[in-house]
C-alpha cells in the first residue's frame, strides 16, 4: 500500500517534486482507504457507512489503538460479511490464525490517524442529524441528555420514515429511548398543566367563597339569624367546591 501511494508509476526513483506531489503522509493515506472503502463498497454491494464502522468500532479501541477481531463462521465478525474482509486485505486488513482461529486487524499502525480521521469527515458529511446524535448518545454511556426532545425529534420522523432500513440497532434503540422520553415529558407537562388549573379554580372559588361569606355575614349580622349564616355559608361553599371538582374530573 505505502508503495502505491509514494513510488511513481513509471518506476524511476522518487524525486522531490515526487514527495511534494504526495504531501502529508496521514492525508495521502487517508485518501487512500477513501478510495479502497468506496470501491469494495461499490463492487460488493455494501453500504459505504457499514464498512467504515466496521474499522472504527472493531479494529481501532476507543483509546486509539489497533484492535483484532475473531472470524465467526455462523455470523459475520464485526457486523460486515467476510467476503467484503477479505476484498479489503493485503492492503489495510490482514488475518492472522491463531489457536486455530482466524483473527483480523490493520496491516499497520500507521493507518489509525489517517482511518479515524476519514471516517470522522465522511460521518459529519453524509450521516444524518438523528445519526449523528445516536453516536454521542452512545459515547456518553447513553445519558437521556442526548436524547432528542421536543423540535429536534419532531423534525428527524420525515427522515427516519424514509431511510429506516438503513439505520443500525443502536440508532433505532437510540430514536425509541427519544420517543419513550417525548412520551414521559409530555405526561408530566400535562400533568403539570392540570395541576396549574387546579389551583387556579380553587384560588378563584376561595375568593368567591369569602366574598360570598362577607355578604351574607353582614346581612344575616343585620338580621339578627345566625342559624341562616351557617346554613347559606355552608350550603354555598358545597356548591362553589362541587364545581370546582366538576370541572377539573371533567378534563
């Protein structure tokens, strides 16, 4: 692979205008893997994206280290069908047996930056919003912090509609933890608002009570019939919180 990127063609010796030609290392490698992904994606009938995870989440570590994967002959290793491994060996992937068993990872250490670095670019370029925020949603130990909410959920549905299939396990467990959350704020807002209401009414009948009350006190002071206060007072007050119970059992 390195000889394909910085021997020339014609097979003369590499000159200075040779290496300019090339630039930074990381960048021509980078290109590289963009072109061998692409064309094993194109000849194999694979979707780019799961090709590119497979090198970021099995053969690189979360710290940035090469990392080595098991052939699994029942299922595919990694999530990405062996036939697509192996049109991707001699150059960035090679297997290795071990115990018996075949084992793959990177040709060389030196392709770490420039694979993580493509791979960040690509996603930032072709995923979608929901997409990108099932990544972070994952990196952050799947914290209800980065769910989706509100606007930001609702505008993600036309898509998910359109593109279900294309997304992975962890994206659809994200979008039905967004959607359990959508379901939980909206109760207790609701719940909230009712609440809101209820106080209102009983803020609204107790000043209808006591101004009620005051009248009638005074009247009935005037009048001289206690016995006709307690009654009205009570008799009032049954009515004013039967409504009030009324209304709030009627939403």
């Amino acid at each position: 692979m390195f000889k394909r990127i910085l021997v020339p063609t014609d097979g003369s010796e590499i000159t200075e205008q040779d290496l300019m030609d090339v630039g930074d290392v990381n960048q021509s490698l980078a290109r590289y893997y963009d072109q061998r992904v692409s064309e094993v994606a194109r000849t194999k009938q694979v979707r780019e994206r799961q090709i590119r995870d497979w090198f970021d989440q099995k053969l690189i570590t979360s710290g940035g280290i090469r990392n080595m994967v098991i052939q699994e002959r029942e299922t595919s290793p990694g999530g990405l069908d062996d036939e697509v491994i192996r049109a991707l060996q001699s150059d960035l992937v090679r297997a290795e047996k071990r115990g018996g068993a075949t084992w793959y990872e990177l040709t060389h250490d030196r392709l770490v930056e420039p694979i993580l670095a493509s791979n960040k670019k690509w996603f930032e370029l072709n995923l979608s919003p929901l997409q990108r925020q099932a990544i972070l949603w994952e990196d952050q130990g799947r914290s209800d912090n980065w769910l989706l909410r509100d606007q930001a959920y609702a505008q993600v549905l036309p898509w998910v509609e359109e593109h279900q299939d294309e997304m992975t396990d962890s994206e659809l467990e994200f979008l039905e933890a967004s959607r359990e959350q959508e379901i939980r704020l909206k109760y207790r807002d609701n719940r909230d608002r009712d609440q809101s209401r209820l106080l209102r009414l009983i803020s609204t009948a107790a000043i209808g009570l006591f101004i009620v009350m005051a009248l009638v006190f005074v009247t009935m002071t005037i009048r001289g019939s206690l016995a006709a206060i307690y009654v009205i007072l009570l008799t009032t007050g049954s009515l004013i919180l039967g409504y009030v119970l009324g209304r709030y059992r009627s939403r």
